[in-house]
DNA sequence: GCCGTTTTCGGCCCGACTGTTTTCAGTCG
C-alpha cells in the first residue's frame, strides 16, 4: 500500500513546484488526484494492471500516464525536470504559515532566496525592508514563522484519538461559559478522519465576543493568532490549530456543512448548486436573492434536492451521486451494536471486575458481551481469568445479557485445536506469529482477528478472513485496523466488530472512534458482526451460521 | 490538468482576515 502514499508524496510535491512557477489550476488538479489516490482501498499496482487507472476521480490521460511511468520505473520524468526549475528549498518556504507560493516565487526571483536559510539571512541584512507589499508586520511574521519551524518541527496531523480528549475539554469549556448555544465540532474531526490537522469548532451566540474571550481563556490555548468578528484561531499549548466560528442560527447548517467538508465534497455540491440555479456559500443557499436553506444541513441538502450524507462519507466517492438517488447507506449507528465480543479484563483480574463489565454492558443496553478468557499476550505469554473470576462469569450470565467465554489464539492456531468450551475465537497476531498461515479456519464461526497492528499488517488478514465468515475490529490505535482497510474489508465481503466501550474507561475514545471508522467505510448494521443478535453470533445461541456479512460500500 | 445528461472548450468554491493599502493582494480553510 506504501506505493500508493508514495505516488501521492510525488504528486504533491509536483503541485507545489508548479505553484511556485505561478501555474494556475494544475497544481489543485494534482493535489485532488494525490487525495482520491491515498484514499484508494486497492493497491495503485492493481488499478493500474485492471487498466483502471482514469477511474479515479481526478485522475485523466495525463496524471494516468504518469502514473504508469512511476510504476515501471520508479520516476516520473516530468518531476525530475520541474525540480530543476525550482530550487529544493523553495518548495520548504511553503510549509510556513503565511506565506504562499506568490510570496516564496517574489522572494526567490526578487531577491535570490533559495531556502528558508537563506530567507532568515535576508531579513536579518534587513534585504526585504522596501520590496513592495512588505511593511514591519509582514517581515515580523516571517521572521516570527522561520524561527517556529526551525524551533518546533512541524508538527503535521494529530491521530484522532489524541484529539478526541483535547475537543471534548474545549467543548466542556465552552459550553461552562455562558454565551455559546448550538456548538459543534465540524472539520475533518467530525468526519472521524483518522487524523486532524487542525479542529473546527461552530458555535451560535448572541454575545460573540464573550464566546471568543471565553474560548482565548481557556487553559489549553496558548496564543490568539487571528480574531476577527465572527472568528477566531488559537494555537494550543500542544501546538495544535482551532478556529472558532460564531454564525447566526439560520446560518448554522450552511456553515456546519461548509466547515465540516470535505473540500472535495464541497466542491462537488458548489457544482450542482451552481447547475441547478442555485448559489451555496458558508451563509445558506440561494436562488438569485432569495434565500432558500441554511439553518440545518438537511435544509442545505433538500434545495439541491439530495438526501442527508452522514459526515463521515462526505469524501465526493460517490456519496453525492447516491444521495441524488435517494440511495445513501443507512450507516451502522450505535444503538444497532447489540454486544461487544472482545472485553479484556484488567490483569489479576476479580470477580468485581465481570459485575463492572456487566454493569456496562447493561447501560449500553447489549444482550451478550464476550469476555476473553484464555489468551496470548503480544510477546507471545499466556494468560488465563482465575477461577472465581470464570466462575461469576457463568453465574452472571443471563438470557438478557448473556457472557460468553472468549478464547484468543496466536495467529499461527489451527482453529482445530481450540477447546470446545471456549465460545468465540480471537485470532491474534503475535510477535512470533505476525502473519496468517496459509490454513483456512474450519470452525462454525468465522474467526474474529484482533490487534493487528497497522495499515500493511491488515492487507494480509483480509485475504485470509475472505470467505471465512469472519470479522475484523476496526478503531484507533496501532492494534485495529483504520478505515481505509475497513472499506477493503467490507469490499472483500468480511465483517467488522465495533468497539462498544465496556470495560474501558469513560474517557476512553476508543467506543465512538471505532464506530466513526466503520461509518467512515460505508457500514451498514448487517455488516457488523456484533450488530447481530445473541443468536447469530454465539455458540449458545440458537442458529449456529453468523451473520454473513454484507460488503456495505 | 480535469471534466461534462446543458459543454470536448472554458470553466475551475468562495469568503474572512491580515497587512498593506488609497482599493487590493495574498493566504487560508
């Protein structure tokens, strides 16, 4: 999957180059052809033998051509010759803030700069005092950039679960002070992307000076970089960016919808705004003068006479063109999760602890949770629950809520040699057993394969999983796999298992994350393994088939 | 460079904010 990333760099890097000698649209074309190629489920090597390469969005005759090159050769010509256009620094004056590719082309033909180096070296010699359009803020700023980047490096996208804690302060924060009413976080946090660059936060209030004094006080935010009357952007202490913006109430669902995005699904709304009469911006929708939705994004998505699209599949992948059909997937919500089939007790495990995980289960309204009972650690040791802990296990269980015994295995298991009194079956990839074995599993129930670790980890576990009857857990972390090859794995026919949360702290965002995930592939409640029944799913339940899962996408 | 049930040519989202400006350019999202 890695050549797929790479050809993305690449095209990226082509962009910026051609911004830099003042192209005009190519280098968006670029970049929107780096986006659809990175959110690929298949390997760009096998698109690309299906002679399918021009159906990626964004991809035409050109960028396909050039994709071909960089798979037989490993180069792109056109590249090569580009960089020998632009000096290698200048496309590193980019990366600072403030300062674009009009700004980095002035100072490399205006005043020989070729890098940020050289550009600090400028202004100290005072070389950009007089050039036009440069007063002492502007040089400030710059300096001020040049000596942020060389200090901190840049810091790039934030894995979600590390922003999941820092958003639900903020929102805490602000929603304690008085002044803030409708609050959301939109952005690509809202569209449960695996990682943010920045978070976005929407708010209505009749007083919203207050709600940015109280947003600039909280003890997160370490500095105001930009207030205005409706907005406002901080830096965090971690470094990370949010912008807070106050709108109207009928504004509130045109902005939301604007800010959540994608870019890409934005467009793609602007266009058949624009084809029907209509006129979209961050205030509401427009025919001519008249206004004809913006407080709700449903009302936004009527006037172009779509249906809703949850958030988290606004990518422009065919979600618009669904929505015009009136055929967009009813996505797996939380009230469908039914159980959880992988709760790991602490170690030393008590009988204390089955009653908190049944107590858990029975707020989340579950009627069976599987409880891992014998098991192999990542470093390949054993483990196995007490007897007075696999005692109230079996005491505990009811016909409402009903404990299963579950069973984990390394990687290299034959499912033969589980015992029968373990219910449900783990697959786990250890260290001395990372990958599947070429042994297809014979037990009743599909396999459920847990802790991978990773991108390229998952690849060969969906192979192995496909008509298996099995599932995958999907969420954040290193040991689940993220939403990219979630939608490989419904595609390939296999199930999900959603995190649900019990037996883990309530701080844990693992829960939502990993429901945002699977939302994020396109799934739907017949393609979660634990949005089935009791029935369906365990071996003391009546039917002995599992679900067969449903490729949702 | 891409794209198209109005188009194979002529478009390409659109507005806030900043700093430098006598009316706008650049950056950002």
């Amino acid at each position: 999957m890695s050549t797929n990333s790479d050809a993305a760099e690449l095209f990226r890097e082509i962009a910026d180059l051609l911004d830099v000698l003042g192209e005009k649209f190519k280098p968006e074309a670029y970049r929107r052809a780096a986006r659809s190629i990175e959110s690929l489920t298949e390997d760009l090597k096998a698109v690309a033998a299906r002679g399918d390469l021009r159906t990626i969005p964004g991809v035409g005759e050109a960028i396909a051509e050039k994709i071909e090159e960089y798979l037989t050769t490993g180069k792109v010509d056109y590249y090569e010759r580009l960089t020998k256009q632009v000096p290698p620094g200048i496309a590193d004056l980019l990366r600072l803030p403030s300062l674009g590719p009009k700004t980095a082309r002035r100072f490399w033909l205006e005043l020989g700069v070729e890098g940020p180096n050289e550009l600090a070296a400028a202004i100290e010699a005072g070389r950009l005092t007089g050039l036009k359009g440069f007063g002492p803020k502007k040089i400030e700023q710059v300096r001020a950039a040049l000596a942020a980047a060389k200090a901190a490096p840049p810091s790039g996208r934030m894995p979600i679960e590390e922003a999941y804690p820092i958003a639900q302060r903020l929102l805490a924060g602000l929603r304690a002070s008085a002044g803030a009413e409708q609050l959301e976080i939109a952005g690509s946090f809202r569209r449960c992307r695996e990682t943010v660059g920045d978070l976005d936060l929407l708010a209505t209030s009749e007083t919203p000076a207050r709600v940015f004094d109280a947003f600039s006080a909280l003890p997160d935010v370490r500095e105001v970089r930009l207030r205005g009357p409706t907005k406002e952007t901080v830096i965090l202490t971690n470094g990370l960016q949010v912008d807070l913006r106050v709108v109207e109430p009928e504004e509130f669902g045109a902005a939301l919808l604007y800010s959540t995005g994608s870019k890409d699904h934005n467009v793609r709304l602007r266009t058949i705004a624009r084809d029907r009469g209509l006129k979209i911006n961050e205030y509401g929708i427009y025919r001519g003068e008249e206004r004809v939705g913006g407080r709700t994004e449903e009302e936004m998505y009527r006037a172009l006479r779509l249906a809703w699209i949850p958030p988290e599949i606004r990518e422009d992948r065919g979600e618009v063109e669904q929505a015009a059909r009136g055929a967009v997937p009813r996505l797996v919500e939380s009230g469908d999760l039914a159980g959880d089939l992988h709760v790991h007790l602490p170690d030393e495990a008590r009988p204390a602890d089955v009653d908190r995980v049944v107590a858990d289960a029975r707020r989340a309204k579950l009627r069976y949770v599987g409880i891992v009972v014998t098991g192999v650690r990542a470093d390949g040791s054993k483990f196995e629950l007490p007897g007075p802990v696999l005692e109230r296990i079996a005491q505990a269980s009811s016909a409402a809520l009903r404990l299963e015994r579950v069973r984990e295995v390394p990687a290299d298991s034959a499912p033969e040699a589980v015992p029968p009194e373990a219910d449900l079956l783990v697959v786990r990839p250890t260290r001395s057993a990372p990958r599947p074995t070429a042994r297809k599993p014979g037990a009743t129930f599909g396999p459920i394969v847990a802790h991978v670790g990773g991108e390229d980890a998952a690849r060969p576990w969906i192979e192995w999983l496909r008509g298996a009857s099995g599932a995958i857990e999907v969420g954040p972390g290193p040991e689940r796999i993220d939403s990219v090859s979630a939608r490989a794995a419904l595609e390939a026919g296999i199930g999900l298992v959603v995190v649900t949360g019990v037996g883990r702290d309530p701080e844990d965002p693992a829960a939502p994350i990993s429901l945002g995930f699977a939302r994020r592939a396109g799934a739907e409640k017949g393609s979660v393994r634990n949005a089935a029944s009791a029935a369906a799913v365990t071996r003391s339940g009546s039917a002995a088939r599992p679900a067969r899962s449903r490729s949702g996408a």
